[in-house]
C-alpha cells in the first residue's frame, strides 16, 4: 500500500470516529469489576452500589473535587439491610481485607470529652502521651499499597453523636482535613467516608449544613423474602468457605435439603431486624452443632455431610453421606464464585494446594491434610440433639 492510500485509510478511519454519539453510562475496567464483585456480596442494594461505583470510576478518572475527600455517603435505613455491610463489601473489594475499614462506634462520643479517642489528647494533659489516635495519618495508610491507595472511614449510628463530633466531622467533609490534639494534621483526601443512621433519626435530627457538605445520600430498602433467600445462599457458601480455610480439624463438605433451607428461612425472618436475624438463625440452627460435631469428632476431614430438617421435633439433623473424600473431589463440589468473600482473613500456616481458576488464595488451605485415600459410600447417620455436646451413631 502506498503513503497516498495510507493517508486516505487513515482519514477515512478519522471521520468514522467523529460525529459519533458517545456512551456515557460506560463504565471502565475497573469500576466493572468492582461492581460486579459488590453484586456477589450485596443483595438488593442496587442504588447504593451503583453510587459507590460511579464515584470510585470518577476518582479512577480524575474527576474527583480537589481538597475534599473522595467520596462521602450517608447511608438511611432499617437495621440489617446491609448498610455496614456495603462499607465492608467496598473495602473487601477494592484493598482485600474487611480491617482496612476505621470503624467510628458514634454512640460511644455522646460527650464532648470523649473526642479525644479520635484525635488525642493536647500536650500538657495528663495521659497525652498514652493516647493514641484512631483517626490518625498512619491509621489511614495502614492497607495503601503501591496501586492502590484508598482509606475507608465509617462513622456508624451518626445520630448519637455529640456536638464535638459533629464539628469535627463537618471540617473533614468540607476541607479532607483533621487537626488532631497533638498539631499534626490528617489528609482525608483519599478515603471515603461512610456514615449510617436510621431513616427517622436522619429526618429529626440532620441539620442543613451538614446534609449540603455529602455526596451522596441512599435510603437502603428493607429486604424482603426473595432478598433473604439470596442472602441465606450467600451466607451458606461463606461458611463453606470458612470450614475449608479454618476448620480445626481437615475441611469437609455439608450440603442443605430444600426443607433444611426453608427452616432456616422461617427462623430467620424477621422484617426489622432484616438479615441479622437471619445469621443468627445460621449460627444458632447449623454453626454451633457443627461446631460440636467437629468437637465430638463425629464429623472428620473429608466427610460429605447433609444437614436435613425434621418436622416433628422442628430442627435440623446431619446425616454422613461419604467420609475420605479426595480434596479435588471437594473442591469441585464447592462454589468458588464467592471466594474473593475470604481474602480477608489470614492464610493458615499449611502447604497450599493447587487450585481451580477464581479460587482465593486461603480456600484451598487445610485441603493438603486431607490426601487422596479414596471415598467411601458407607452412610454413617448423626442424629444430633444442638442442646448437647453428644451424638448417637
């Protein structure tokens, strides 16, 4: 091709591209992945994922307003409908690790005395030297890294703040900075700042000023059953999770019947406490006499047990189905699409085996203790009484 026929391609190729309507509601790589990876963790809270997407891609591009925080969000709504929840989502996603969250407890500061958790005490009083900050400059570095230098602070129950709190809060939302008891001043230009409260104390209580200095201000809807349900999959596929990375003893496999599942459900509806009750069901009706099937040894590394529901005594029993299961055997039958759900916890202190494709990096611990030994289809039943530490084979 010659240099004439270049130029006229390459012209060509220009005026395609110009004239053309652009696609604002894109979003780049990166703030993709984040919002899919919220979707795995947050059930029907699509606005409030949404907002924290668009104001991390806008972060992403240079967007964000000079000399104030990244992004600041004040979440509204009934308890248990994944307000806290949706911060630590964020953090999980974006740094890896649920503790890079500074969590603020407001109703511990109703005093004004008590700011001095937060910023320390000035020089020349007594015990100065012992205080230590919480919202200090090596706080919010503690989890930057090389690629990714982001803070997360939540101020959680904002409504029982005292009036000392507020101050301080509004000067970090106006201006990204802190000036602790001390002189030394804190930079909140790269965090995001959390705040929740319920819907009728943010009606009574939020004035003006403070409502004109947020970003962003989402009402979280309360959950309803189909949300529930999604969310009790979610929760089972975390603790499956959690007795891979964990367990004592060598993992094992446990797998619900239908009837099991809807159990669950009931004990754990609850339309004001949304979904703690929920996990409150799960740790009541399925952790804790796991947990003493473990302890008792009648479930071992490499069982396949079935937790079913019995109507006439209203609670779940276990089952073994298999024992000596081969480890690549469990990991197939696993759900590896919430791994990323337990990056946050500290690997174990054994040879990691190989694993699939989208597995964490902690889910596949303990499963070298397990070896190949061959399964085994011999049932062993456990009826299994959760008020007692005993089982019958």
């Amino acid at each position: 091709m010659t240099l004439t026929a270049l130029g006229i391609a390459e012209e060509k190729g220009r005026a395609a591209r110009l004239n053309r309507p652009l696609d604002p509601t894109q979003t780049g790589f990166e703030a993709e992945k984040l919002d899919l990876d919220l979707r795995k963790r947050i059930v029907g809270q699509d606005e409030a994922i949404q907002q924290v997407v668009n104001t991390y891609q806008t972060n992403l591009a240079g967007m964000s307003i000079p000399g104030r925080p990244i992004g600041s969000f004040l979440f509204l709504g009934p308890t248990g409908s994944g307000k806290t929840r949706m911060v630590e989502a964020t953090a999980e996603s974006l740094v890896g690790d649920t503790r890079a969250v500074i969590k603020i407890d407001c109703a511990e500061f109703q005093h004004s005395h008590e700011i001095a958790k937060l910023i320390g005490s000035p020089p020349g009083y007594l015990g100065h030297r012992e205080t230590h900050p919480l919202l200090s400059q090596e706080a919010l570095n503690q989890y930057h890294t090389e690629k990714m230098k982001l803070s997360f602070v939540l101020f959680d129950e904002i409504e029982k703040s005292s009036e000392a709190l507020w101050n301080l809060l509004l000067g970090i939302l106006d201006k990204a900075t802190l000036t602790l008891g001390d002189n030394r001043r804190v930079d909140f230009s790269r965090a995001l700042i959390f705040m929740t409260s319920n819907l009728g104390a943010a009606r009574r209580k939020f004035a003006p000023e403070f409502m004109n200095r947020l970003d962003k201000t989402v009402v979280f809807r309360p959950l309803g059953e189909p949300e529930l349900r999604k969310i009790l999959a979610l929760e089972l596929g975390i603790l499956q999770h959690r007795i891979f990375a964990f367990a004592k003893s060598a993992p094992f496999v446990f797998s619900l019947t239908a009837a099991a599942k809807e159990h669950l459900l009931r004990e754990g509806t609850d339309m004001k406490y949304g979904a703690r009750h929920l996990k409150r069901a799960i740790d009541r009706s399925l952790v804790h006499p796991l947990s003493n099937l473990i302890a008792t040894e009648q479930v071992r590394g490499g069982d396949l047990i079935r937790v079913d529901f019995d109507g006439a005594a209203s609670r779940l029993t276990f089952f073994k189905d298999a024992e000596d299961m081969p480890a690549y055997t469990m990991v197939q039958m696993v759900d590896w699409s919430i791994a990323p759900a337990l990056r946050s916890y500290s690997a174990g202190t054994v040879t990691e085996m190989p694993r699939p494709a989208n597995a964490s990096p902690t889910s596949a611990h303990f499963l070298v203790q397990i070896g190949c030994l061959g399964a085994s289809a011999r049932r062993r039943v456990c009826v299994f009484n959760p008020g007692t530490q005993n089982g019958r084979k």
